[in-house]
C-alpha cells in the first residue's frame, strides 16, 4: 500500500495552521457576537485576516511560508476542512424539522417558492451575463450560470437559526415560517448543489447524469426517512435499551453520515448532502438521545466549523475586488441577491395574507446567506466552475447579507408584538420550559387494558401538549386487546404506538421500555390495596427502580363504567416545593383543556392557644385581612402564616393563569394536613385530588410520605399523585 507521508516540515505547517486557524477565528467570532453579528462572520474573517487579502499584502513571506502552493500540504487542510463541512450539516440536519414544513402549510410554500424563484431567476440572468474574468477553467456556461444561479437563490438554515436564536426571535410567527422556509432553501440548495456538480462532474450538461442525479437524490431522501429511518431507529433503539455512554452514539452518528455521504458521492452529488440527509434521519429517531445533539454541536461550533469557515475565508482576495472590471459587477451580484431575496419573500408573504410587518420580516430574515453558498462556492472553485474571483464575490455577497440581516431585524422587530394569539402561545410555550414534568418529552403508558388505565390516558392526554408522542405498552399475554385499544382512543389525534410485552416480570419489561427514552410514565393504579404493598405489586416496583416521573392515577371508587371521567372540580394541595409544582402542572393543563375549576388549597397548622372551634377552619379565600376569617386568640401567629399561604398561592394562581386555568384559593387550619385535602374534597364536591410526591426508598419500599399515602387511602375521588424520584445527588 503506497501511503504518501507529510514529512516534518510539513507536519509542522499543517500544526500550525489548524492552531492560527483555530485562535484567531474563535478570537473574532467571539468578537463578533459582542457586536450583536453571527460567529460565522467572524470566523470568514479569520481567513480574511490571515489570507491574501490582509496578510497576504502586509507579510507575502509569512503568507507564503503558513499557506504554501504544495498539493499534500493543500490536501491536509481541505481534508480537515470538509470534516468540518460534513459535521456541520449534519447539526443543521438535527436542527431541521421536515414536520414544520408540513404544519405551517400555505404560507411556507409561498414564501419558500417566493424566497428561491426569484432569486434563482435573477441569478440565471446575472450568471449569464457576467463576463469571462469570473469563469474558471472547466468553460461550460450553462454550469457556471447554473452555480451562480443557486449561490444567489439559497439561504443558510445554519445562519438564519443563529441569527433569529440570538435575537431571540425563534418562537415568533415569522421566525417559524423563516425557519421552515429556510429548510427548504437549504433542501432545495442541496438538490441543486448535487445535481449542477453531478453535471460539471461529467463535463457539462447531458440528460442521462442529470437523471442519475435527480433520482439518485430522490432515492436517498426518500430511502433515508423509510428504511433508513428504521435502521436508524434499531440502531439507536438498541443503544437506549444497553443504556450505551455518549461515545457510542458519537460513533453511530458519524457511521450514518458517512456511510449517507459515500452512498451519495458515488452518484455523483457531494457528500455532504449525505450527511445534511443522514442529520435528518438521525434528528427524526425518537430513540436518539438529545443531549448528544449538544455534543456534536460543540465539536462542531467549538473546532471543526471555524476551521471551516476560517479556510474558505483563506481563498478571498478582496484586492480583486478593486479593479474596475470586477467591481462593479460584484456590486451588482450583492444588490441582486439581497433585492431579490428580499422580494420574493415578501411577495410570497402578501400572497399568504400574512401581515406587511411579517412580509418584511420574512423578506430580511431570509436574505442571511453563510454556510451553503460557502459550500456552493468552495464546490464551484474545487470543481474550477468558479475561480478566485467569482469565489470571492460569493463570499462577500454572503458575508455582507449575513451582517445585515441582526440590525435590520432588530429595527424592523422591535415594535411588532405580534397577534393576541401569538403571545398567548409564547406565553405557554415560555410557562412549558419552566415546567418540571409536563415537558416535551414522550408519554409511556403500560396497561393491561383496564379502566384505571382508561383514566391514566385521559390525564396524560389532557396535561400534556398533544404533538407529545405516547407509547401504550400492552402488558403481560393476558392482556385485555379491547381495553388497550379504548386506551388508545383516549389519545384522540395524538401520535401514539401500540407496543407489547409478554414477559411475567411486568415491572422489569416497563422499566427497560422507559430507558428508551421517556420524559414520564403513567399508570393506572387500583381502587384498592390487598395485601401488604402500598398500591399495587407492579407500582411499587415501578416506584422503588423508576429513574423519571411516575404519574399514578388511582380512580374513583365504586365506578362501573370504563369511559374517561369528568373533571368539574379538581383540589390541588400547594406548596413551596418542586413536586408540588408537578401536581399544578398536571391540574391547571386539565383546566385547560377542559375547564375544570382548580381549589388551590393551603394546609397550616392551628394557633397554639384554643381559640373558638369555628375559627379552625376555612382562614381565608381570597381576602387574608378580612378580620372575619382570622381567629381571635393568636392573630400575629395567623397573620404571619397567612402572609406566607397568600405568597405561596400567589405563585399557584400566576402558573395557572400563564395556561389559562380556572383557580381558586382557599387556606385552611387543621392538625392533620390529609384529614384537610379529603375534606376539602368533600366539601367542593372535587371529582379529583392531583398531589405532588418527592420518591423516596425506605428499606426496600417506595414512600410517598404520610400525607399523600392517607389521602390515597382516605379520599373515595379520583387522586392523581406525581411521583418524582430523587436526583443521584439528593
């Protein structure tokens, strides 16, 4: 095997330059940031700095010696360079959501019609009339005039998703149809990208390659999303299920691009539309674990990427820029695609009848260009479609709309609130990532087909938002089939999968379906207990080994029916604490959805001292300083505990109005707080009791603590309990 070796010299450089690189296009990333700008802008200008375009004029040796004209010593740099290209899109991949395209229906496909057309429109013509000083060396214009053409007709899903991140801007309406057409810019730029480099590959324009292109990328997605989506997902199903370490997702992550990346190189496309592909597909696994997401992100953004873009920044020269040939031309490249991006968007956002406010927006949020017209241009240069010149011009028309973009977003956002239903849904969204069960997370329900099931589905579906994924796992083969399918029905349009276990250790199957990755389990509990454990053999199991949140949902006693129940009136005990919160999490999502009216109550000890009998009871409902409601023997001791149930409701009552729950508030005094919430119960004629439970283990058996376990006990209404383990470290 004939391995050609650097030898020290060259080793040397190659060190040196991937340190300068690394340094100095971090160091003005950095800087960049600071001024409100996206990181790439600093790391392009990191090649700037250290290229021809300054170092190259201030030291031409130094150039000379860090970036010299040595093919092996080119060839180590551009190797580096591509991993990183290759790493990025598979992140941008991850972050690409082809369902949001689906969901923001007419309005994505106007804009990202409006957004690519005319652009590309534009772009043939600029193409088409640029003269030879921009042509590389392959000579076919139609190639050529097709590279320019996509170069100006695409934005970069990675720029725009940092740009819109770190303005905060997102969740808006605009910033999700600006996300969504720019997955399909950055879809359609692959598309073009494989197909135009399939053509200059095979030395310009024939219909058989220009077929073998068009279906071999066809093939690939669609191949990618079907089968290669359940491989994937029996890969990373298999990783959740032996509970694999980071490095074992890392390896099957890049074992999927590349093996995407060879399959598409060989039908002529890049690689990296492989890997943009395989990022999807990997995105799409419900098993793939999302904290790894994090890991490839800082490989990428914290080494690779800046590289990268710090590498494409070495081939500018903006002296070219100078001449009064090239000039004016890039001049006009940079007009054109800003002026058309821009146009299309907002013609596509008027035909959608989205307000003018977003049509600007949408036209100026799109028009950030970076990392795919960056891989267009190094594509067309490697390919010798474009050479330095028309590289460079490129490059500053997508560094140029890309620097733009943040200030005229911010001008154009700053008074634009949006519609009363759009702050409504970032009001929720907002209150949802402070929550600490009722998350994004999939739903794992085991039944055998029972009605407290029944009951189980019915508050998993009411308390968490409806594009949260639920499993229902049909336990044990003597398993009720029409049970678990009206279990099923309960989750209405919620996506849901019916999956099954025959093992006799139901507890230990469950626990091994939750380790593939569930945010939350809910189990339906019995009417009542026989025999020494506390609610069941199968939860207590589930309570002393579970590692996430257990929602148990013991039903009301002596019902017959097995349909969902009713939930008018709900009492939810409050206080300070973070498994309390999880109880009002469930209750005020249950108000939502079906406006039950919640009875925030607070338990406090009686004054010391005997006052009348009367006053031990109901302190306050919505007024603490009514004289009436307060006892007369230790009115300072009340007042001041008083003070502190108003706070702690007061908290309550701001959660429940942030999701739009009924809630009232009511204080009482009692020597035992159980004796109250059943009481409470009883007297709101409450339908069900939703607690909050810190898990603990004691001695082998899972304790709820004496309150909650009383009131299971005591208590004849439904009683939902969230039981959330203990962190590893208390």
């Amino acid at each position: 095997m004939n391995l050609v070796s650097p030898d020290e010299h060259q080793l040397l450089v190659f060190w040196t330059q991937l340190l300068v690189l690394l340094v100095v296009a971090r160091l003005l990333g950095t800087f960049m940031r600071r001024l409100g700008q996206p990181a790439v802008i600093g790391e392009l200008g990191a090649g700037l700095v250290l290229g021809p375009s300054l170092l190259g004029r201030l030291a031409p040796d130094a150039l000379a010696w860090l970036v010299p004209a040595d093919e092996l010593q080119s060839g180590m740099l551009a190797a580096v360079a591509w991993l990183g290209v290759l790493l990025l899109l598979i992140e941008t991949g991850l972050e690409t959501d082809l369902g949001l395209v689906r969901r923001l229906g007419r309005a994505t496909a106007l804009v990202s019609a409006g957004s690519i057309i005319a652009p590309l429109v534009a772009g043939l013509a600029v193409g088409a009339t640029l003269p030879e000083v921009f042509r590389g060396s392959l000579g076919d214009p139609v190639v050529f005039v097709l590279f320019v053409a996509t170069a100006l007709s695409i934005s970069s899903l990675a720029v725009v998703g940092k740009v819109l991140g770190e303005l905060g801007l997102m969740r808006r309406n605009f910033g999700q149809v600006t996300l969504a057409a720019g997955m399909a810019n950055d879809v359609a730029g692959w598309i073009m990208l494989g197909v135009i480099a399939g053509l200059a590959t095979a030395g310009g324009v024939s219909a058989g390659p220009v077929v073998v292109i068009v279906v071999g990328i066809a093939v690939i997605y669609v191949g990618g999303i079907t089968g290669g989506q359940r491989v994937v997902d029996a890969a990373f199903r298999e990783l959740r299920r032996r509970q694999a370490g980071p490095t074992a997702y890392l390896t099957a992550v890049a074992v999927t691009a590349l093996a995407f990346g060879v399959v598409t190189q060989f039908i002529g496309a890049e690689a990296v539309l492989g890997a943009f592909v395989a990022g999807i597909v990997v995105g799409r696994s419900r098993f793939f674990d999302p904290e790894i997401r994090h890991s490839i992100a800082m490989v990428t953004t914290g080494v690779f990427a800046p590289i990268f873009f710090a590498t494409a920044g070495l081939r500018v020269d903006l002296g070219l820029l100078a001449t009064a040939e090239v000039a004016p031309w890039a001049a006009l490249v940079v007009v054109v695609a800003s002026g058309a991006k821009f146009a299309g968007a907002y013609v596509g956002s008027r035909l959608a009848a989205l307000p003018r406010r977003e049509g600007v927006l949408l036209g100026v949020g799109l028009c950030p260009r970076g990392t795919l017209e960056i891989v267009v241009a190094t594509v067309g240069l490697s390919l010798d479609v474009f050479n330095t010149t028309s590289f460079t011009v490129i490059m500053v028309m997508a560094v140029l709309n890309s620097m733009a973009a943040p200030p005229l977003l911010r001008i154009v956002a700053r008074s634009w609130h949006g519609t009363h239903e759009e702050q409504q849904r970032l009001r929720r969204e907002e209150s949802l990532s402070r929550n600490v069960v009722v998350k994004s997370h999939r739903l794992l329900l085991p039944s055998r087909g029972g009605p407290n099931s029944i009951v189980a589905a019915q508050v998993l579906h009411l308390a968490w938002p409806e594009d949260v994924e639920a499993t229902v796992l049909s336990v044990g083969a003597d398993a009720d089939d029409d049970g678990i399918q009206a279990v099923v029905g309960v989750f209405g349009d919620r996506p849901v999968e019916v999956e099954h276990t025959t093992t006799e250790d139901a507890p230990e199957a469950i626990l091994d379906h939750a380790r593939l990755g569930y945010g939350a389990i809910g189990v339906g509990a019995p009417e009542a207990t026989d025999g020494p454990w506390m609610l069941s053999p199968v939860v207590d199991r589930l309570l002393t080994s579970t590692e996430i949140p257990l929602v148990i949902v013991r039903r009301a006693r002596g019902l017959e029916t097995r349909l969902p129940e009713a939930f008018a009136r709900a009492v939810v005990p409050v206080s300070p604490s973070e498994s309390s919160r999880a109880a009002q999490e469930i209750a005020f999502s249950l108000s939502a959805n079906l406006g039950t009216e919640i009875l925030l109550t607070h338990v406090v000890d009686p004054p010391r001292d005997n006052g009348p009998p009367q006053r031990l009871q109901t302190l306050f409902a919505h007024d603490p300083d009514d004289p009436e409601t307060l006892p007369g023997p230790s009115v300072t001791t009340v007042e001041a505990r008083a003070d502190v149930a108003k706070k702690v409701l007061a908290q309550a009552e701001a959660l429940g109005r942030e999701v739009g729950a009924r809630t009232r508030t009511v204080v009482r005094s009692g020597v035992s707080a159980a004796e109250d919430i059943v009481a409470a119960a009883a007297e709101h004629e409450a339908d069900v009791v939703v607690l909050g439970a810190n898990l603990r283990r004691l001695e082998g058996r899972p304790f709820l603590g004496h309150i909650v376990e009383q009131v299971l006990d005591d208590c004849p209404v439904t009683v939902v309990v969230v039981a959330k383990p203990r962190s590893p470290h208390g």
